[in-house]
C-alpha cells in the first residue's frame, strides 16, 4: 500500500513513461514467470500425486490465467472502460494472486507439530518492503495514466492483504499432522495459483505494458526492465 507514494511523483514518471513502463515489465516478467515457474518446478519436482497430476494442475492454472488476461485486457475498446484502467484491474489480479501464494508460503513455516516460523533481520524486512512496494507499483501506475483517484488505488491496494488469510491455509490444514492428502492439498493449491498467475502474468506483460512501450523512442526501457529484473532477483536472495 505504499507504493500509493507514487502519486506524488506522477509528473516525473510521465516524463519517463518508457523506462517506468519497461520497470513495469520487469517486475511482471520475474515474478510472474521466472519466480512462479521456479515455484512450480520445485512443487513438481516433491509433488505427492504424481507427475501426471501435477502436470494437469499447471495447465488448468495456466489456461485459466491466460483466458482470465484475455478477459481483462483482450478487448481495448469499448465497455466505457479505458485499456490504461483494463492494465490496472489486471495488474491488480495479478498481486491478488501473488499475495495469495506468497502468503501460503509465508505460513507453511508455522504449520505442522513443530512450526519453524521465520527468523527477522533488518535485511529481510527491508527487502520485503521493497518487494510490496513493486508489487503496488504494478497498480499505481497504470492506475495514474487512467486518472484514478488515489482514494480508490490505496483502497484497492489493500488486496495486498490477502497474504495474511493465506498464510493460515497450511496452518489449517496441516492443523491435525501431516499426511499424504493433505499435502497433496497444500502442494496443489500452492501450484494452482503459481499457475493462475504465470497465466495472467504473460497477458499482462505481452498485451498490456509491452504495447505502451514498443512505440516510444527511447529504447532504454529494455535497459530499464533488466534491471527492474535483476533487482528483484536480488529482492528475494534476501527473503527467501
């Protein structure tokens, strides 16, 4: 939610809309694809049902994402709806769903018998503050170019939260021990949603923000989604 911030900034950032834009890319590009995709192979990899079940839990995910982004962004025109505020909805999907998986893997170190919980240093904090910020920057922004009122962004920002009532999904389940089918819950569930996401996360980037920045004459917006890229990359060498 604080990346609300950035309405503060709006003239700067529409005076360098192809390096914000390639940011944008970035961002989506790690953590709706490399990062889901190295979540998915890891599940597959432990996957208790088999690697026939997995394989079908990630393309149902998968085809539902990428129908879901058609959905939202395929059309762009008419509905009285503009494409900017059709990028924001769908951006906002998309940290619903990351919010959701993340907070699935944030509580299953507190599930089971003997939970673990996380260890909190400076660095950790930090770095997740910075992650959630770029998270919110993938609404703010194209919610600024479609003349949203802050009110409304911040509010909506608040799917956000759905982390926390994530975080008890392993809790529960795991809440009378572990077994076979309830890991195969957890693990499928964690899978269903990574995919979802990758699934949205390839409509966003390739119909939403690709569109936006391929037309401006400054090709640094490719410079700028590497390195929007690689900061994340490094983001979660901190957290995780």
């Amino acid at each position: 939610m604080g990346a609300i911030l950035l309405v503060f900034l709006e003239g700067r950032l529409r005076s360098r809309e192809a390096l914000v834009w390639g940011a944008l890319i970035g961002i989506v590009a790690f953590l709706g694809i490399a990062h889901a995709a190295a979540t998915i192979l890891e599940l597959d990899s432990q996957f208790t049902a088999g690697a026939g079940a997995s394989a079908v839990t990630l393309a149902l995910g998968l085809l539902l994402g990428l129908g879901l982004g058609w959905v939202l962004l395929g059309r762009t025109t008419g509905g009285g709806v503009s494409f900017a505020s059709r990028v924001a909805w769908a951006a906002l999907v998309f940290l619903a769903l990351h919010s959701v998986s993340d907070g699935q893997v944030l509580g299953e170190a507190y599930a089971g018998p003997l939970p673990l919980g996380w260890t909190l240093t400076p660095l950790i904090v930090s770095a997740t503050f910075v992650h959630r910020f770029a998270e919110g920057a993938l609404v703010v922004v194209p919610a600024l170019v479609a003349s949203w009122r802050p009110v409304k962004s911040l509010g909506l920002l608040t799917v956000g939260l759905l982390a926390l009532p994530a975080a008890y999904l392993p809790v529960a389940l795991f809440a009378s021990g572990y077994s076979s089918a309830t890991l195969t819950a957890d693990q499928a569930t964690l899978m269903f949603v990574s995919s979802l996401k990758m699934g949205i996360a390839f409509m966003l980037i390739l119909i939403g923000l690709l569109p936006r920045v391929v037309t401006q004459k400054d090709p640094r917006w490719a410079v700028a989604a590497g390195l929007a890229f690689l900061a994340m990359f490094l983001v979660h060498f901190a957290v995780e």
